[in-house]
C-alpha cells in the first residue's frame, strides 16, 4: 500500500487520541473546578467572620435605665452605674459590672472620684460605694447549695458571736476559703448571709460578698466588711438595689 493510502488511517487514528486527551481533561476539570468552588466559598466565610463590625455606640451615663439580659434573667440596669462603658447598651450580656453611691444606691457621677467614709482611720480609706456583678451562673452551684454542701467541709464546727446578733463561722487554714469566713443571722440564717475576708494589715479592708440566683444569673454584691456594724441597713439596702434593678411586673 502507498504511503498516501495510509494516511487517512492515521488522521483517523491521531484524532481518537486526541479525543481520549481531551475526555480525560474533561474528567480532571470537574474536581479541580469544586475544589476552586470549595476554597472561595471558605474565604469569603473567613473573610465575614473576621470582618470588623461597627461598634455599637455606648448610651450616655445619664440615659434611662437600659434593658437588658443575663442568661436569660430580665434587668433594669441605669447606665452611670456600668463600670465598663462598653457595657452600657441594651440586650443580652455575659456579665455586667455595676456601682452604686451608698447609702443612696444612686449610679456615681462618671467624673466624680469615690467619697471616703468619716469616721475610724480605717473606715475613712473605705470608699462609699456599693459594687454588682452579674453574672452567667453556667452549670456552678447556687448560692444555697454551696452554704448546705460545700462550706461545711471547709468552716469549723462551732460559730462565734459577731456584731449586732451575728454569727462567724471561720474557715480552716489550709482550705480554699483560708482567710474568710461565714457570717450569718444568729436567728434566722437565711435572712441574711455572707462570706467576708479578714481586715489586712494596715488599711486593707476585709470584703464580704453576698450571692443570689436570679434564673440563670448569678447577682454577687460586694461591701467593705466594716459594714457588718449596720448589717441590717445593709442587708434592706442589698434587698432595695436587688429589687429595682428587676422589671416590674407591669413592664
């Protein structure tokens, strides 16, 4: 056969592989082109996540009280009295830090400093403000169960008298509460209780902390433990500043 008889045979033969090229090119396309897809579609996700929002401006310290929730509990909280100023908007927080004048429980003026106490040298370093914290309890104990379950592996057994009809209960040295202890109503302890630090050398106050769950939140109030001499002042005041940072039934 000539040479120019065999060439259709060989056009036919070069254009089927050719074809076979280009299937397979074909074939391989479809993977790389989802692949391309896939990484877009996860840089354009990274790329809104990390994104910088537009902060939400903070409410004047002066505004009305604002709205907002602590693990699903409702409260009324006044701007002035957010330490944090990012706090101060409205809707749902993680925690929020407040203060308040005492004994007026009034938010402080913002460019006022803190207004000591007259009295005792040790009284008169002790600012004249109440604190609050609240807070997302998650999956801790309640306040009541650390009191039936916790703090009697820790406090001694017998409880010595303390001013105006209280308790103290001292903490072991050695446990996690060394240093504290539980000072309660002689009478009625679930009236009034908290767990307060020791006076420090010099002019170090002790703190006492009283707790309460509200819901899911956990409200802790943090005094100078000199106060303790005016318990039952302090013990209504907590029960007044709890209950108006509550939304009213009508609300």
């Amino acid at each position: 056969m000539s040479p120019i008889a065999s060439r259709p045979a060989l056009r036919s033969g070069s254009f089927r592989r050719h074809a076979g090229i280009r299937r397979q090119g074909g074939a391989f396309a479809l993977p790389l082109l989802g692949l391309v897809a896939l990484a877009c579609g996860a840089s354009a996700f990274i790329a809104y996540v990390l994104w910088p929002s537009w902060p939400v401006p903070a409410e004047a310290p002066d505004a009305p009280p604002l709205p907002i929730t602590v693990a699903g509990a409702a409260f009324n909280v006044p701007p002035g009295a957010m330490r944090v100023p990012v706090q101060r908007r409205a809707g749902a927080h993680e925690r929020v830090d407040l203060a308040f004048l005492w004994p007026s429980l009034e938010p402080p003026d913002a460019g006022a400093s803190p207004v000591a106490s007259s009295g005792t040298a040790a009284a008169a370093k002790t600012p004249e403000r109440i604190f609050v914290t609240i807070a997302s309890a998650g999956d801790t104990l309640s306040p009541l169960e650390r009191v039936k379950t916790v703090y009697p592996r820790y406090a001694t057994t017998d409880p010595v008298p303390g001013p105006e009809g209280l308790a103290v209960l001292a903490f072991r040295d050695g446990t996690p509460y060394q240093g504290e202890d539980l000072i309660y109503d002689a009478v009625t302890p679930d009236n009034f209780l908290v767990r307060c630090s020791r006076n420090g050398p010099g002019p170090t106050p002790g703190t006492c902390l009283y707790s309460e769950r509200i819901d899911g939140a956990d409200i802790i109030v943090r005094f100078p433990r000199d106060w303790l001499e005016r318990w039952r002042l302090v013990a209504d005041r907590i029960e007044r500043l709890i209950a108006a940072l509550r939304p009213s039934h009508g609300s």
